[in-house]
C-alpha cells in the first residue's frame, strides 16, 4: 500500500528529463506535483491556484526570465511570502546561492542530484506527503492518468503493458519489479499489479517501442510471461480503456498457448 499525496509542490523545471525524474520521485513520496516549464508558466500557475502552493522547487537557469527573477515575483505575491522555495542549479557559486536566500529561497539543490537526496530536502522543508494509503490499481490509474494528460497536451503517446507470470513462486514479483525498474527507463513506471502480474507506463513509447522492452524483460526476468499492450490514443481515450484494452490483449496471448507446448516466453504478436 502506498500514500495517497495531500501536500502540494510547484515544480519548476525546463528540461523535460529532468522534470520527469524529479516528478516521479515526489509522487512516489506521496506528494501532488503541478510542472512548469517557463517562469511565465510557473507565476501564471502561482497565481491561478486558489490556495498556495506548500513548496516551489525552483530551477535558476530558465529561458526568458530567470528563476531568480521568479523569485523574486513569487516573494512580491502576499500568498507566497512564506511558502517555502528550494532552489535548484548547476552554478554553486556563492554569489549565486547568496543572492537567492537574499530573495526568500529557505534551500538549495546542485544538480546532478539523486532521487534521495531530492526527498530528502523536500521532507526536511514541508514533511512527509503520506496520509492514508492507495491500492497498486488506483496507482496505475493514477499514473495513467498523469501521463495521458501530458500526451494529450503534446500530441504523443504512451503504452501500458502488463506482464504476468505463470509459476513465479510467491514473493518474486517484487524482485522481478525491481529488475525491471533497473533496466527501464527513470521515466517509466513499474507496479506490482498482482502476486503474478507487472504493469509498465511507457511514456513517449508507441507499440513498437512497447515491443522493444518486451523483448528486453523477456531476456531478464525468470520463468514464463505472458503480456499484453495497450497505446495511447490507437487504443483507448483513458486510463480505464487502456486497462482494458491491455488486459484483453493479454487475455488472447495467453489463449494462444497450447496444453504440452514447450515452455517459453509468450510476445504479443507484432
């Protein structure tokens, strides 16, 4: 059982890379993540929201208007005068970092930064974002849901696919996630769907891409699989239909396999 997110983080980030990652490793953590590309985009979103924000993370370096500069609009605004703001940077200098605190910031982040070291500072600012606890279904929801509402914005697409075994032995569903996380993209998203069935959120991933981390967790996890692939939007407008479409495909690949048929991984067909 995972957190369910109730505080929430203003994310402001101009490599898409960069904002995924650190995305993901919050709302793992069980915090609300809104992303901004450009200083524009984070004062319109500061603005616009009905209650504040209870943590900016602020990358320095944006296009247009720096991030300093942000800071500095974000301080002028009454709802933000204590709202915590970490800012992030590849310039240490103290000048740089002096001026910041100068402007309200209360933390700083060099990059590269680990996904640790990320959630670590943001607990030590605003607390842990645990309360209650979600079902690994209604976290694949809520992954589906994130990433189609960004696909659907940019015109892209994303694969669900699930992956069950058939024998695994309990309790090795876990380690088969973790193999898998390993090998994935930072990206992509694993969930231990069931004591015998993986799901994989493939951003930015069409079917043959899909196809592509088959063939390569074919050749990494143990024991029989079989698996299913849904796209985003060729085969569902949401998360709902995309579970559908993926657990039927998966269905049918599992129909296939005859009784006394040699053991073997079983592909969805191209």
């Amino acid at each position: 059982m995972l957190a369910l997110p109730e505080k929430s983080i203003l994310l402001v980030e101009d490599s898409n890379l960069t904002r995924f990652f650190a995305k993901r490793a919050l709302e793992e953590k069980g915090y609300l993540v809104d992303e901004a590309a450009t200083s524009h985009e984070a004062l319109a979103k500061a603005r616009e929201r009905g209650e504040p924000y209870d943590l900016v993370i602020l990358d320095i370096h944006l296009p247009g208007m720096d991030g300093l500069s942000v800071l500095e609009n974000l301080k002028r605004m009454q709802e933000y005068r204590y709202v915590p703001v970490m800012v992030m940077t590849v310039d240490s200098h103290a000048s740089v970092v002096k001026r910041a605190i100068e402007l309200g910031a209360v933390d700083y982040l060099c990059k590269p930064y680990s996904a640790e070291e990320l959630v670590r500072r943001v607990e030590k600012l605003i607390g842990a974002g645990a309360r209650g606890v979600v079902t690994p279904v209604e976290l694949l929801h809520n992954a589906l849901k994130s990433e189609i509402n960004r696909a659907s914005r940019g015109g892209l697409k994303v694969a669900l696919v699930l992956a069950r075994s058939e024998g695994l032995g309990k309790g090795k569903i876990m380690d088969c996630a973790i193999q898998a996380r390993r090998r994935l993209r930072e990206i992509d998203t694993v969930i231990e769907l069931s004591k015998n069935t993986l799901a994989l959120v493939l951003p930015l991933t069409g079917k043959e891409g899909a196809q592509v981390v088959i063939t390569k967790l074919a050749g990494l996890l143990p024991g029989t699989w079989s698996y299913g692939i849904a796209v985003y939007p060729d085969n569902g407008k949401d998360g709902e239909e995309l579970f559908a479409y993926a657990e039927a495909s998966l269905k049918e690949n599992m129909e296939k396999k005859e009784p006394g048929a040699p053991v073997k991984q079983q592909l969805p067909d191209a």
